[in-house]
C-alpha cells in the first residue's frame, strides 16, 4: 500500500437510482428491501474505494427510515467514510429522494454499515485511515467510535 491514510473527502461516492414499478409495494412505496441492497451497494462502493481492496459487508448497524419513497421519484444515495479501525471501517449512508414533478428533495433515509477490507484470498488486511478535515466528518468520526464501542458490548451479551 502507498499510502497509509486519505482523506475522507477522497472517499465520497453518490448514486442515483429511479424508482420503477418492479422496485415498489402494493402502495407504490419503495420496498425497503430494494433501499438496502442499495445502501450496500453505495457503502462498498465507498469503502472500496477508500481501502483500495476488496471490501465486504461485515455488519449493519441500523437503517432509519424516516419518510416513504414514491415510485418516480430519483433516489440518491451519498455514502462516506465515518472512521478506519484496523481492518474494519464504518461507512455512513444519506439517502434523499427527489420528486421532479412536485421539485422536491428531502432526507428520507441514513444507515450505518461496517465493513471489512479483505485480500484476494479473503484475509482480513490492515485499511487505510481516514483523515477527517470538516467539523462534520470530525464529530462523524468520533460517533463512530461510540457506535463501535456499543457493538463490541452488545456482542458480549
């Protein structure tokens, strides 16, 4: 590895999905299910891209959903390097969802992944840092750790 550390900046990734018929419940509403396949999606994106490895999903915190997705709607998901601990790295992912037609945009989703930069026979491999540079990527580092902390006990229980 060349570098040991890059900026979460660096690291970003956003896509933008459609929300088609095949991708909604009975209501018209996207299924959540569809959402986080998704939010995977976007969060290994990212954390590939910060570890340059190959990166898997090692667990999922939580997914809060704060307001339905409506069939036609665009759906963009941003996801971002939260913190690196030694193998593993959280990754954090807002999800809006923009309607054209009504010129709307609103927040309607965030999760928090883990996941785990591996070699190509599978090993776990030390991740590169991340460096955090904004007020909102520092206090996003530091909730990381509380995040961890709190998985590490709940596992013990």
């Amino acid at each position: 590895m060349k570098n040991q550390s890059k900026k979460v900046c660096e690291s970003v990734m956003s896509m933008t999905e459609l929300v088609l018929p095949n991708n909604t419940n009975q209501l018209g509403k996207l299924l959540g299910g569809q959402l986080m396949h998704w939010i995977d999606i976007c969060a290994a994106l990212c954390a590939i891209k910060h570890s340059q490895f190959i990166c898997v999903t090692a667990s999922v915190d939580r997914i809060d959903f704060h307001h339905s997705i409506k069939l036609g709607d665009a759906v963009t998901l941003v996801a971002s390097i939260n913190r690196v601990f030694n193998t593993s790295m959280e990754v954090g992912v807002k999800v809006y969802s923009e309607s054209f037609k009504e010129g709307t945009r609103i927040h309607t989703n965030s999760a928090y992944l883990t996941f785990v930069s591996v070699d190509n026979d599978g090993k776990p491999v030390k991740a590169m840092q991340a460096i955090p540079e904004t007020e909102d990527e520092k206090r996003r580092y530091d909730e990381a750790l509380q995040r961890r902390e709190s998985r590490i006990k709940n596992r013990s229980i």
